[in-house]
C-alpha cells in the first residue's frame, strides 16, 4: 500500500463525518476517580468520594477509553485510520497533541457518550521516533438524553502513526563525555557553569592561552588566572562528524576551532551550518549539575537546547521521580492498556528504550500541578498540550510553569515538563482562579 492508497481511504473515512456517539462502558464513578486520583498523586478533595464528588476534568477521555480486550464498534474513525496504517506498516502509535476543552466537571453516575471525526492525515513524515503520519481526530463528549444531548468536553486529538525501528536513536544526554577536571582547567568548568567563557592569562606577561596549561609558552611564569572573554568570534576551520557515535550526541555534528575576538582558537560545536570566516557567538547548554558546555551558533540563532541554568518559573518547579509504578498505574488509572506503557519488552520492541508515560497521565499531571499550586477550586477551562521526549522510568520529570495572561477571569499558564532526553510537555491551560 503506498501513501495514495491510504489518503483514498482516509478520504472515505473522511467523508463520514462525525460517528454515531457511543457510550462509555461505565458511567463515571467513585472508585475510577479514586484510582486516577492515587495515580497521579492529586490530592484535591473534590475527587474524594462522597456526596459531592466531582471527576477530574482531566478524566474526560477515560470515560470512553476502550478496554484491555476492546471490541471495537465498527465506524470509529480513529481506528478504522489505525487499521489502514497498520496494513501499511505503521504499527506503533505515539499521542503527540491533545487540545481539551471543559464545559463543566462532570458527576458520579453520569454516562459519557464520545463522537469523533477525522480531521486529516499527514505524512508520511521522517520524525524522531521514525517514519510516519500524523493522525488528527476532532471528539466531542455529550451526557443526557440523545435528543438533547449536552456537550461537556471536547478535544482536537494528534498521534502520529509509525514504522518501528525507522527513527533516529534516541540520544541521552547524560551520556555526554566528561571533561578531565584539573587543577589547570576547573575555573574554565565553574566558568561554563556560570555561563561565562573564561581564557587562561599570564599574570606575568598578559599572554591569553587555550587550551589551558601549568606554564607560559611566552614568558614561562606559572603565575596563571583569567579573564572572561566576550563570547564573540569567527570559524576558522570545521569538520563535520558522521561517524562513529559520540556518547550523547545526536550525528551529524559540526566542530569547529573558533578564533575568539580575543585572538585565542579553542574548539567547540556549532549549531547547524557554518562556512569559514562566520560569525558565532557562544551560548551554554547545561547537561546536568555537573556539566555545562560552552557551544556556539550563529548570532541570533535559538540554540537547540535552551540552558535550563536561565530557567525562570512563577510556579515553584516541581521535580516527580519516574518510577516505573507510576508509569503503569497511571496508564491502567487512565484506562489505558496500551502495551508501551507496562511492557518493557513490547516498548522495546516498537523501537522505544522503555516503557513510557501516555498522553492522558501527562495531562493529569500538568492539571495536578497547576491545580496544587491555583488551589483545589480553580476551574480548568482548556488544556492544549503538545508532546516530545519521552518520559521513561528511572529519569525525573521537572515541571515549571509560567502565568502569561489574566483577563475577565481568565489566567493563562504555560507549564513545561522536562526530563533528561528534553522537553516531555509543552501545555497552555485556561483556568478560573477561586
Ligand atoms: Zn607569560
């Protein structure tokens, strides 16, 4: 099947529009909210059970998750896509956009009826994860009478459909290769780390030297300090490095000897494209508390890791250990049975490192975070999120989060979810503050 076959087929899935709303196979109740809440940690006591238990709003797409064994109605648009890519040799499924809307939380006893409908498929597309087509539903959830129904949420949905094992390898940065730290070069280190570029100085003669050294090649003093220097200078030579693998580098990389303005050579990656006699300017890109590398781009350029170092947040960062229960009891408390998220064998066999965090537990947890810090009666309007690096076992997930906009009632809130392959989560949420 080649991509014409398949966009004639999305095309007839396409032009059925909206499917016949199909009940969740369990109204809302008690004891799901209770294991979605113990899940994700979420204390608020709205989801406590009782007579004014209320669920999540963050729940909205459980209610209507199919099972462990589903029996899939015929006519769903998301799974009729699934099985035409899956004949095409698309067979692993990744959530990377979820853009919720909530009209109201809903009730213990309510049911959830969900209809969806195709929006597009795009591809085939060469991602990170592999070769593959992004997949984008439109749902609506409505309770009440069918007659009369009420729409309570709504989600844009994306996942991207892919061939396992056609992705470039995944790149842990903890990996990158230590710097020797001596007597001689620890100031350059505590320098990077400050995110200054320090050069070693005779403090006899005033010689700038690179890379640094017990001794003056000029004068011979052992008198050493150092100034820092402006971070500005030109290409004088490159390599581009295709093989072999450097421990936590993505291949190709680029190295090159930048002349300093100073009028000292060192070497050090560049970002992207470079020609000889460019200009670069250096930035910092923090692997760890241990590591900051000076790297270099070309004045103006966005690095392509932000130094977290600079991070600011008017939400006090949150940092969640991964431990591989909170994987999987996040996945069963959001109803989803997904084998990349409690089998690392089958997560390793669809070309992933490990098992895996899934879309819905990410949105709970972004929720659970603002919803801590706001408080348990802050209303949550909308959730628009969009994921990247994964966020494995054994690695931390490092929430900040920042109020952009306030007005008639409305607060807006970036929040950012990194671990330590990057960004896991990029979220905008519209809430009411109590
Ligand atoms: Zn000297």
């Amino acid at each position: 099947m080649n991509d014409e076959d398949i966009q004639k087929r999305v095309e007839e899935i396409k032009a059925r529009g909206y499917s016949p709303a199909r009940e969740g196979r369990d109204p809302v109740n008690e004891p799901m909210i209770r294991h979605w809440a113990e899940a994700i940690g979420d204390a608020n006591p709205r989801w406590q059970p009782g007579p004014d238990c209320e669920a999540p709003p963050a729940m909205a797409q459980v209610w209507t998750m199919p099972g462990l064994n589903p029996d899939r109605p015929p006519g769903e648009p998301l799974w009729d896509t699934m099985v035409v890519l899956d004949e095409a040799g698309y067979t692993s499924v990744l959530g990377t956009n979820c853009d919720q809307t909530y009209a109201r939380t809903l009730r213990p006893g309510e049911l959830v009826r969900i209809s969806s409908r195709l929006e597009d498929v795009v591809g085939p597309k060469h991602t990170a994860v592999g070769e593959g087509y992004f997949v984008t539903t439109r749902n609506t959830w409505t309770v009440g009478p069918e007659e009369a129904p009420e729409e309570v949420a709504s989600m844009m949905f994306r996942v991207l459909k892919f061939k396992p094992g056609t992705g470039r390898p995944t790149v842990d940065r903890s990996k990158t290769v230590r710097p020797l730290v001596n007597r001689d070069s620890a100031y350059f280190w505590e320098g990077t780390a400050k995110g200054e570029l320090r050069i070693q100085k005779c403090n006899k003669c005033g010689m700038l030297r690179h890379p640094p050294g017990p001794v003056c090649p000029s004068c011979h003093a052992m008198d050493r300090g150092y100034v820092t220097a402006s971070g500005r200078g030109r290409v004088h030579s490159f390599l581009v490095h295709h093989a072999p693998i450097v421990p936590g580098k993505q291949l190709p990389l680029t190295l090159a000897l930048v002349e300093l303005d100073e009028g000292v050579r060192l070497v050090g990656e560049v970002d992207g494209d470079v020609a000889i006699g460019e200009e670069v300017e250096v930035w910092f890109d923090r692997i760890d508390d241990d590591l900051t590398l000076a790297q270099w781009r070309r004045p103006g350029d966005e690095p392509k890791a932000a130094a977290e170092s600079e991070e600011s947040s008017d939400i006090p960062v949150w940092e969640l250990p991964i431990a591989p229960t909170l994987v999987v009891s996040t996945a069963l408390g959001t109803r989803d049975f997904q084998d990349v998220h409690h089998d690392r064998d089958l997560a390793m066999g669809h070309g992933s490192k490990d098992i895996f965090l899934n879309i819905l537990s990410t949105t709970g947890l972004v929720h659970r975070y603002v919803t801590d810090w706001a408080g348990p009666q802050t209303q949550v309007l909308s959730c628009a999120l969009c994921l990247g690096a994964p966020a494995h076992p054994y690695d931390t997930l490092r929430f900040t989060g920042d109020v952009v906009s306030a007005s008639d009632g409305v607060t807006t809130i970036d929040v950012t979810g990194r671990v330590s392959l990057g960004t896991h989560v990029n979220a905008r949420l519209e809430v009411r503050l109590p």
